[in-house]
C-alpha cells in the first residue's frame, strides 16, 4: 500500500460538545485512514461517538456548541480548519454523504429530479439539458425503474426503499472520492437492507470510491466490509480487516459485542448482553480502560493506565492489555495474571 | 395525434398522487360554504371597489358644497351628502379603496420583513438570533399605537405612503417572531443537513429549500394580519390619527358618528361605512380560518 491509496487521514481528532462551558469530547483521540476503493466500517453502541465523526468529517456540526480539533487530511487539506465557503467545495463534491432516515432526508416539497440536480448545479457546469439526463441516468444507476416518472415525484409518493436509492444517488451524483454512509440501512426491513448493500458495494465497484460504513449492525458489517474500526466510548478500541476481526475479535468489547449476536443454532434461550450502558459523555472517567467498568470480573491489573492500541498481528490493532486475561463472566478461564 | 395525447394525459392521471397544498385548500373552501360565500364576495367587494374609484376624481369628490349639506339618500346622492355636501356614495369608494390599499401594503411589507428577519434568525442561531430576538422584545414592550400616533403628528406633510411606511415599522416584528419559532425547527431538520453535505449555500437552502416548507404558516399569518391591518387603520383615522382630512377612509366616514347630531338625524354619513368595515373584516377572517384549517390536517373539514 502506497501513499496514493490513502484518501482520508484523521489524525487524533477530537471533537467536543459544550456543556455548562466545559467541552466534554464525545469523540477522543480517533486516528485512522480511509483507502481508495474500501469500505471502512465504524462499529459500535449508540452513543460511543460514531455520527459524532461522520459529521466532524463533513462539517456538519453545531458551530456554536462543538470544538473540533486534530486533522482530518483530505488532498492534503485539513478539513477541519476550512471555513464553511470553502467546505461547501469539498461537499458533495468530493464526499458524499448519505442519512439514517431516508424519509426526513428529503425536502418534503421538492420533486426528486430537482434534488438530484442540486449538487450538479453547484459543482459542475452542466447544461439543463445535460443535467437532466444525469439524474436519470443516476436514477437508473441506483436501479429504479421509470426514473423520468420518478424524477417528477415527490418524496411522499415512494417507499423506505425507493427513498434511500434516491439518497445515494444524491450522494454519488458528482461522483465523489468518499462517501459517508451513517446507518444506510437501520430505517429500512431487512430484505430491501440487503438489496441496499449490495447497491452500495455495487457504485463502489463501478466508482472507485471509499466509503465510510457506520453502523451498529454486525451482520452489515460482516456482508459489505473490508476493514472494521470499533469504537467504543469516542476510542478506537480495535481495528482489523473484517475476516480477522470475525475470526479472532481481541478486545473484551468486540468479544462481548459478536457474542451478544443471537446464534441460529444456539440452544442458549437467553441472549448475552453486556452489563451496564455506555457511560455518559460528562461522567466518562477519562483515564484508564474505559471498558473496565462493564467487564468488573477481570481484575485491574489486567488493564493498562493509559491503554494505547498494540499492534497485535498484521494490521490488527486493540487497545489496552486487558483482552489478553479475559473471559466471559459465565466461563471459567482467561489467562491468569 | 391528439388521441395518444389524451391516452398520454389519461396514464398520467391514473397515478394517484395525494393532493398538493392549493387542492387541500380549494377542498376547505368547497366544504366550508362560508368560507366559500366570504371569498368571492372579497373578490367581488375589492374588485368593484378598486374599479370604481379609479373612475372617481378625488378633488371633484371633496369639493364643499354648502347646499347639499346634509342631503338625503335620493337621485342626486344615492347615498346621501355629509356636512359639507359631499357625496357620501364617492368617499365610501375611494375611502374603502384608500384603506384597502394600506392594510394590502402594510401586510405585504411587514410580511416580507417578518419572513427575511425570522427565516434568518431561526436558521443561523446563535448571536444573530440573540440580537434580533432582543430588537424584537424592545419592539413588542414598546406600546406601537402611541407611538403611531406620535409619528403621525410629528411628521409634518405625510401621505399614504409615509402612513403606510410609520405602521409597516412595527408591525413586522410578530411575523418576524412566528416565523423565526418555525424556522428554528425547520432549520434542524434532517434534509436542511442533507443540503449542506451537497454543497448548497445557506441563503440557498433558507430562501429556496425551507421558505416553501413554511408556506402554509406563511398563507395563514398573511391574512389574518390582513384583517388586523384593515381594522387598526380605520381604528386610526377614526381617531383622527391616520389619514389627512382630504383623503377619505373608511375610519374618517365612522367617525363622523361622533357628532350626536349626525348619529342620530344622518344615519347615511356613517352606517353604510360601518357595515362595510364589518363585512370585510367577517369575511376576512372566515378566509382565513378556513386557509388555517387546511394547513393543519387534523382540523379539516374537506
């Protein structure tokens, strides 16, 4: 892997939220980078920071109540220093992004064809004419059949499915070097979930582009991903390509996550849950391994005072020492200190 | 040809689509039949006044002419003379057309003001948004009908225009605060976002993705602001605060009934001006309320 390959790097970001003006940072120290032609998945509970950075990327934040601060690197620019007249370049242009709820994601009073043509109006210098066989063109790229009459519809009139199809096309219309997809698939049933990833693995196919996967869904992670960031309490807990992550999880957190996954032949009628919630962003104890709270049967000297990520094989990378004594709390074992 | 545009036109047809905002509204105004019966005779009303007067001729109108005091309703006057034997039948007229013209004028202006104001305000936040909102609450404390009326004395030649400009002052701070309270909600939503990660600028997505999403509140605070407008600029010349002398208005023709002697002996000079004012502001308000209805589906009846 080369320089070249590397679109996005974020160098320790920290992105904070005002609260009684103290800035409590919801997500804390993340570094990673994003390579042509991946898919990226970012995985975790709610609240453990994941929109939080999708939307510091893209600048999407509260200017008034969030402090950004670190480097986010994108053609050797850093995103999180440009003012909003210049992030409107970048935007839509060279990333994309697509929403949660395909619904709300729409203006309500504009006819699909025109949201469409919004980025293109303001980054190419297409023609009308030009414009309009593009949204059709994009409509039928994201497989929806009669685009023109579509393109003529409203929001309200199309399905969840529909809907979100219209949503990629919008992100992907000036075809974008990132796409940041934060949960594509959480409002959608399960079958058209599918049709949606492989749509989305599909355009990355055809496109080139590197895509940013948020979602708290390991199913959707285990199907489309190429690389997995868990991210627990604004960390980055463990990083590794999907295979890896699937078949040797290292950090108690992703272990206790992938075993919480119901198993089809399990004759368990109870579900494993990890204990506790994730803590809030003011009580966080900002020292020590901020897992240490949920797994209270390993004993604090498996953690490490300041947890860093260790290098565990090939591009797997975990932090704190803790996963290396534990167990489960329903099995005996672990290796002792 | 024409037969494939018509099967064309029917295929079309056949994809049902809920309906848009103006159907929703012609469907109110279909089932409320006052509503209906207040609109067109609106329509009626201001379109024959508007007519009419401008074939009227002011300084002819306000001429004095002492041997007419007072005349009965009859050939000459249909609907009689004043004081100082002008007919009353013109000023009603030309005063309705006076008066329409500055509530028309001031709503429009104070709403366009309220709009830009508040739009901006709710969506940008932060000290803009305190800044205004403090302006505002300064606007509101202050008591606008005295200082109206302390404008209008002050200001030594004034005119429609200038009325119009005096009223229009603080009048938009309302609008401004209705559409601000919408916009801060709007502007939060998940599609303004949507714009931004396009690139759209901020003007762009005020004026051009979120204004048409308040459209309806927009229709509904216009008219009742409308009947407002017509009532607080009789109110004004009644008192003897609005209009110069010269211009008849609808509240210069009531206030005639404040001489005991025309009360009571020339019902003519005051009562037909009365009721117009009391069907306008009726019919407004039906309007209105029906226009309010539609926007909001769970009080419908059509």
């Amino acid at each position: 892997m080369n320089n070249l390959d590397q679109l996005l790097t974020i160098n320790d970001l920290h992105t904070g939220f005002r609260i009684k003006d103290t800035y409590y940072d919801a997500v804390d120290g993340v570094s990673l980078t994003l390579r042509r032609n991946e898919i990226l998945a970012v995985v975790g509970e709610s609240g453990c920071g994941k929109s939080t950075l999708a939307t510091s990327i893209i600048g999407l934040y509260d200017h008034n109540k969030t402090r950004v601060q670190g480097e986010i690197l994108y053609n050797g620019e850093n995103l999180a220093l440009l003012k909003e007249d210049k992030l409107n370049d970048v935007r839509g242009e060279e990333i994309g992004m697509i929403f949660q709820d395909p619904l709300s994601a729409l203006n309500p009073l504009m006819r699909i064809g025109e949201q469409i043509e919004e980025g293109l109006v303001y980054h190419t210098k297409m023609s009308k004419q030009e414009r309009n066989t593009r949204v059709l063109e994009l409509l039928k790229q994201v497989g929806i059949p009669n685009p023109d009459r579509i393109a003529k519809q409203f929001p309200h009139q199309l399905s969840g499915g529909m809907r979100q199809r219209v949503i990629i096309a919008i992100a992907i219309s000036c075809k974008p070097n990132i796409i940041i997809a934060d949960e594509p698939t959480t409002a959608l049933d399960v079958t058209i979930q599918a049709q949606i990833l492989d749509l989305l693995k599909e355009l990355q196919n055809e496109t080139g582009a590197g895509i940013v996967l948020i979602t708290h869904d390991l199913g959707v992670v285990a199907e489309t991903a190429d690389r997995v960031v868990v991210m627990y309490a604004g960390q980055i807990i463990e990083e590794a390509p999907v295979d890896e992550l699937f078949a040797n999880p290292r950090h108690p957190y992703t272990r206790s996550l992938l075993n919480s996954i119901p198993q089809m032949n399990s004759e368990n009628e109870k579900l494993q849950v990890i204990q506790g919630m994730v803590p809030s962003l003011v009580k966080l104890p900002r020292v020590g391994c901020r897992f240490a709270d949920r797994i209270p049967w390993i004993p604090a000297e498996a953690h490490e005072e300041n947890p860093t990520l260790h290098e565990v094989s090939p591009g797997h990378l975990v932090r704190c020492t803790c996963w290396q004594h534990f167990h489960f709390e329903s099995e005996k074992g672990g290796n002792p200190l | 040809m024409k037969n494939t545009e018509a099967i064309e036109a029917s295929k079309e047809m056949k994809v049902s689509s809920p309906p848009t905002g103006f159907q929703v509204i012609a469907r109110e105004f279909m089932k409320d039949k006052l509503a209906m019966f207040s609109l067109i005779s609106l329509i009626v009303v201001i379109g024959s006044i508007y007519i009419w007067a401008w074939q009227i001729d002011q300084t002819q109108l306000m001429r004095i002419s002492l041997r007419d005091k007072l005349a009965e309703p009859g050939e000459k006057f249909w609907l009689g003379a004043d004081k100082g034997g002008r007919d009353i039948l013109g000023q009603l007229v030309v005063g309705a057309r006076n008066s329409l013209t500055i509530a028309i004028s001031v709503t429009l202006l104070t709403g366009f003001i309220g709009v830009v104001i508040g739009l901006v305000t709710g969506y940008f936040g932060g000290w803009i948004d305190n800044i205004f909102m403090r302006i505002i609450d300064f606007f509101i404390t202050i008591p606008s009908l005295m200082i109206i009326i302390v404008f209008v004395t002050i200001v030594p030649k004034y005119n429609i225009l200038i009325f119009i400009l005096i009223m229009s002052v603080f009048l938009w701070v309302g609008t401004a605060r209705v559409i601000r309270s919408k916009a801060l909600s709007e502007s939060r939503r998940d599609y303004i976002n949507a714009s931004k990660t396009l690139g759209t600028g901020n003007f762009v997505i005020i004026f051009k993705e979120m204004m048409p999403n308040l459209s309806s509140l927009l229709i509904v605070e216009m008219t009742l602001n409308f009947a407002g407008n017509v009532g607080l600029e009789t109110g004004l010349s009644f008192l003897g605060f609005g209009l110069p002398p010269s211009t008849p208005s609808l509240g210069t023709l009531v206030s005639y009934a404040t001489d005991p002697f025309i009360m009571e002996n020339a019902w003519w000079n005051w009562l037909p001006a009365a009721l117009l004012i009391l069907l306008l502001m009726l019919a407004i308000n039906y309007v209105g309320q029906a226009i309010r209805r539609s926007a909001d589906a769970r009080q419908r009846l059509g």
